[in-house]
C-alpha cells in the first residue's frame, strides 16, 4: 500500500498543496512550525477520520475559512483508489472513487496508517482512555466490523448509565435485556483486543530488544474482571455472574463498574513497569517498538504494509537505535519522516529518500531519489 499523492485544500497552515510522493522514504524537512507535522496528520486524517491531534475536526479548519478538503490517490497491489474527506462547519463527508460513503465504517479500512509522534509517550504516561483509544484506533484499520462493534457497545453503555440513573420506574426486566446486550458486545471486544495485545507482545520484546539490547519487554492487557481465558462461552457466564454480583453496587454509583470501557494496557520490562520506573528513552524506545510491531500485524490480516509515519522521531534516538530503527524499515513499506534537521538523518538514507523541503505551508524544494 501507498500513496501516491495529496492534494490539501485549507487544512492547518496550507491553502492548498498539491505533492507526490516516492513509493519508498520520503523526507519532509523544515524548521518548527512551518507544516511538518500538519503534512502528516492531514495523510492520518485521510486515513482514519480523526487527528491524532485534536478530537475537534473543525480545528483543522485553516484559520478565517469555512471548510477543508484532502484528497489521496491510495494504490494497493496497484489497484488505485481516490479517497476524500471533506469538512466545514455543518459536517464530514467522506468520498472513495467520488462516491459517497455514509458510513465511516465502509470508509476507514481504506487506507492504513501507523504514526509515531513525540506526544505517543502518552501511551505510556497518560491516562487509561488513551491506550483505549489507541487499541479502538488500530483495531477499527484491521477489522471494520471493530469500528461497527465499538460504537454499539458505547451507545449500549450509554443507555444502560441513563437508566442506572433513574429514580423512579426503575424495570429489572429492561434492565437486564441491556445488560445482555452489553454482555454480547462486550465478548467480541475482549476476544479481539486480546488477540491484538498477543500478537504485539510476540513482535515488539524482539524489536524492543533491536533498539535498547534490553530483554524482556511486556504488553500486559488489564481488564475490570480477571478471566481467566479468552473464549465466548466462558466470557459470558463469567460477565453475567459479574454483573449479577455488582448490582447493588451499580446501582448505588448510577454506573456501570466493569467491561472494555475501563480497559488498561500496562508495559514492562524486567517486571518493572515502565510507567512509574522507565527513563523517557525507554517510555519513547516501547512506543516505537509497539508501532514497528503493527507493521507485520498489519501486513498479515491486510495483505499489504501500512503507511508509516514517523514524525521528529530520529532526533530523538541515538546512532545505535537510528541504525536499528531502519532494519525494520524494508523496501516494501512507504516511509514519510519529518525533521529539523537532515544531519540527524544517514547520508545513505536520505540518498534513498525523496526530500521535500517545506517552508510556511508551501513547498520550498523537492530532491528526487537520486
């Protein structure tokens, strides 16, 4: 998978850029603040929906106008596809091939992005939301049922917490009907984000161990109730036994205390948690090994690499993990870096890359792979 090129139309900083890019490296550089990271969150947007950066998509609006546009041509297995996303005010449309897709489900397995961006380290540092977030977000580019099955379950959670709140009228028998249904979705959750979490476990303790030389790197996934396997049946009667044990106290907190939506990932390494015991270098080395680690993920339930994005990430690693780094980085997988500052960069890496310099939200210059 790549693509092949953007045209953004008042989106960030740019008026409108029209830019190709090379199937392989690309490199995008610039002082700060002059689009760099902009250029990719608007490829991430085309991909997924939503920023990485802000959950308010009128911010992406350019300042003074009333609306947005990016469009891409994606190539997978040399099948071309257009994809396009307009937004203003009013609303989102999203478009593939010019026709209109309603639903963002049929939309966003269209194009799969990874990204890895300094304010990742939330992953490790912030709050549990975040590492759901992040779990909802790669899921959803795998499996597109994902994106259907997540917003069910939250509109479901949403129905069964009003009703919790009810002082008067309160019906067991509705009640239970939503507590099952919530109980069905909520098995097709934790089955498939633990079939995640495994398989990133079995990629990233190598790539964790590449970069640093350290071993033992861990992805511990933390549920509200601890199961003991991840299989339907058992996930159901332990969820309703659960349930029907929680009642009271449910009923007193007008919420509901278990299931995916206080999920939590934890990250390790010789036991310890990298949270409240890892360097910064070692927080930043596991977010690029879980991101190195989705590549292969991706490349087998796809059938192609994603896009990788890596913004301002080698400025912040060493010789030994820049030449790490780019063992993982094959010629099969289209790469958009951006930098400062080139000389962070090998002389044999950018004489393999396509350079494009960007200077106030404009094309500056363009050095073609030589």
């Amino acid at each position: 998978m790549y693509i092949k090129d953007i045209n953004i139309v008042n989106f960030r900083n740019y008026d409108k850029l029209l830019l190709k890019f090379e199937k392989g490296i690309n490199i995008i550089y610039g002082n700060n603040g002059q689009g760099k990271t902009n250029l990719l969150e608007s490829l991430y947007f085309l991909a997924l929906t939503k920023s990485h950066r802000s959950y308010i998509d009128n911010n992406l609006i350019k300042q003074n106008e009333e609306y947005s546009k990016i469009v891409g041509n994606i190539y997978i297995h040399n099948i071309k596809s257009k994809l396009e996303i307009n937004i203003s005010n009013k609303n989102k449309i999203l478009k593939v091939d010019n026709n209109i897709i309603k639903k963002t489900s049929d939309y966003i397995s269209k194009m799969n992005i990874i990204i890895f961006y300094p304010d990742d380290l939330e992953l490790i540092k912030g709050s549990p939301s975040v590492r759901r977030r992040f779990l909802n977000l790669e899921l959803s580019q795998l499996h597109s049922d994902y994106y259907i099955l997540i917003n069910d379950y939250n509109k479901i959670l949403k129905m069964r917490n009003d009703y919790l709140k009810k002082s008067k009228n309160f019906d067991n028998n509705y009640f239970n009907i939503i507590t099952n249904y919530l109980i069905d979705k909520s098995i097709n959750i934790y089955i498939l984000r633990n079939k995640f979490i495994n398989k990133l476990n079995e990629n990233a303790s190598k790539i964790y161990k590449d970069l640093t030389l350290i071993d033992s790197f861990n992805i511990l996934y933390k549920t509200s109730i601890n199961f003991e396997i991840f299989e339907k049946d058992y996930l159901k009667e332990k969820l309703k036994h659960e349930f029907k044990n929680i009642y009271n106290k449910e009923l007193k907190y007008k919420t509901t205390l278990i299931g995916p939506h206080r999920d939590d990932l934890e990250f390790y390494i010789d036991n310890l948690e990298i949270k409240n015991y890892g360097s910064q270098g070692q927080q930043r080395s596991s977010v690029l090994a879980i991101k190195l680690s989705e590549i292969e993920i991706f490349k087998k339930y796809t059938g192609s690499y994603p896009i990788l994005l890596l913004d301002d990430v080698f400025s912040e690693l060493d010789k030994i993990k820049k030449n790490n780094l780019l063992k993982y980085i094959n010629k099969n997988i289209q790469v958009l870096i951006t930098t400062t500052d080139l000389t962070n960069l090998s002389r044999k890496l950018i004489k393999s890359s396509k350079l494009i310099q960007i200077d106030n939200g404009n094309i500056k210059k363009i050095v073609e792979v030589s």
